[in-house]
C-alpha cells in the first residue's frame, strides 16, 4: 500500500509548478497584476513573478495562505490535486 502511494504521488516538482500555474491563472481571471497580487497578499511582486515562473521551489504555508486570502478562495483551491 506505502509503495503505492509512494508511486503515485507528484514530485516536489510538479507540485511547485502546478501551483504556480494555479496561481497565475487566478491572478489573470481577477485580471490583477503581479504587483497587485503582491500588494493584497503582504508579499513581494518579486517573489510573485518567482512563484508563478516556477522559480521559488520552497514556498511557505503562510505565503500560500496569504495568496488564497488575496483571492478570497480557501487554500485547498490552491493545494488540492497537486
């Protein structure tokens, strides 16, 4: 069963980009800038543009938290099906 789901989960990776996909898509249904995501999340347009381009491998869960709540969605929108 452990080898299994060992087998089937995503890489650090993909999970990292898929997020940034996420959240880049978001960003442009609100039709926001990287700036203006920065600004409602309380982070750096800089640390947004890594983000999104797949440049920022570690993100922390409160950076995740704090971009969900800049899109008024739950984090799970986000994290789930990673």
């Amino acid at each position: 069963m452990l080898e299994y789901f060992l087998m089937t989960q995503a890489s650090p990776i993909d999970i990292t980009a898929n997020l940034a996909r996420k959240i880049k898509a978001l960003r442009k249904l609100h039709k926001w800038t990287a700036e203006e995501l920065a600004r409602k999340a309380n982070i750096t347009p800089v640390y947004v543009s890594q983000i999104e381009n797949n440049k920022r491998k570690n993100i922390s869960l409160i950076v995740v938290y704090r971009i969900a709540q800049a899109f008024s969605v739950p984090v799970s929108v986000l994290i789930d099906e990673l």
